[in-house]
C-alpha cells in the first residue's frame, strides 16, 4: 500500500476512534490541574505585590490594617487550598475514574473532547461521536460494583465541589486584586510621564518660555496632594 494512503487511511481510523478516549471540556483531570496551577500562581502574584506594594494596598482600604491582613491571608488561604487539592488529585484513585465519570455524567451540559492518537490531542466531537463517548465511560464505571461506583461518585463530587469552590474564590479575589494592580499601574504611569517631562524640560535648560518646561509644569502643578505624601 502507498504509503500517503496508508497514513490516510490511519489518520480516519484515529479520527473515527477519537470517541473511545473522552473528556468533558473544561471539566477534566488535566484541566482542572491547569487551573489550579495558574491560580496558585496567581496567588503568588499577589503575596509578592503586596509584600513589596503595601502602602498601595492599604491606600486602597483607607488605611484599614485590619482588612488589608485580611485580604492578604484570603489568597494565602487560597493557595493552600490550590495546594492541597492538586496533591489529593495526583495521590487518590479518583484519578483514574474522574474523566470517565464526568464524561458520563455532564455529557449533556458540556461539550465532549476525543482524542486522537495521531494527532495526539482532544478535538471536539459531533453529537453522535459524543453519545458513543458516553457509552464507552459508562462501559468503564459499569465495570465497578455497586459500592465502588458510589464511592467513585463521592470523590468526584468532592473533587468537583472543592474546584468551584476555589474558582468562586479566585474570581471574586481576582476582581479586587485587578482593581488594585490597576491603581498601581495609574500611578506608575503617572511618574514615567513626569519622568519624561522633566527629562524634555532639562533638555531645554529651563528655559520658562519653552513648551516643555510649561508642559512639565501643568504636570506637576495638575497632581493631586495625596501623590506628594505617597
């Protein structure tokens, strides 16, 4: 057989097995250790901008050290959180079942991903391919007893519940710490214009008449009282 034909005729097979290895997208093993990783990191993040940037924080709680602590320790909580559940993931048998049960179970409210051997990736699977998908996870906890299943079930769902629970978590901490980065970065801004004006204005010697000196003068001139404390 010509060997473009054969790698063809490969490729389809893969292609049309792509259903007997499935996941639920979004809502998978590999997924939800992606996600807790970035908002781990995410969380570093924060510790290191508020170790190093706590007058910015404290400024944008009035002063309150009572809810700055606060805000600190609800991301290291977080992280905590990310942490241990990423190691439960990897160390429990719920490992080898949460894409199985998932696939079977949230076939309906998500979208179904196959995967493809050569192309070795997951790719989106037609409403038919996705029923042959469920099919195939349900073969797989079927071959559980009864008991097992159950327990099987209440893993997952722990498992499930403690992921959006730090979702939740991380998008309301998010929302507040992007607010905050977003006034840091304001200020930010505001010193390198001034930097750039002055640098225009010493450029020209200070003369009083030139554009530059009155452009650096409307800068300073136009800042608000709390940026000369700060």
């Amino acid at each position: 057989m010509d060997k473009t034909v054969e790698s063809n005729t490969r490729a389809l097979k893969a292609r049309n097995l792509r259903y007997k290895k499935s996941i639920a997208s979004g809502f998978n093993l590999d997924d939800i250790l992606n996600e807790l990783y970035e908002i781990s990191s995410e969380c570093d993040e924060v510790r290191y901008f508020v170790e190093n940037d706590e007058n910015t924080l404290m400024d944008a709680l009035d002063g309150n050290e009572e809810e700055a602590y606060e805000f600190k320790m609800m991301f290291c909580d977080l992280s905590s959180e990310c942490e241990k559940l990423h190691y439960q993931l990897s160390e429990s048998g719920v490992y080898e079942c949460f894409d199985d049960f998932f696939c079977r179970v949230a076939g309906g409210c998500t979208t179904i991903l196959g995967y493809d051997v050569v192309e070795t990736d997951y790719f989106k699977l037609s409403s038919f391919e996705s029923q042959l998908a469920q099919e195939e996870s349900e073969k797989r906890i079927m071959r559980m007893t009864k008991s097992e299943i159950l327990a099987t079930a209440e893993q997952c769902f722990g498992v499930a519940s403690a992921f959006l629970n730090i979702r939740y978590k991380y998008d309301y901490l998010k929302a507040a710490f992007d607010i905050l980065k977003g006034k840091n970065a304001s200020y930010l801004k505001i010193i390198k214009d001034i930097e750039q004006a002055y640098e225009a204005a010493d450029a020209e010697g200070w003369y009083y008449a030139d554009d530059n000196v009155k452009h650096f003068e409307n800068m300073i001139s136009g800042l608000p009282d709390k940026v000369w404390v700060e």
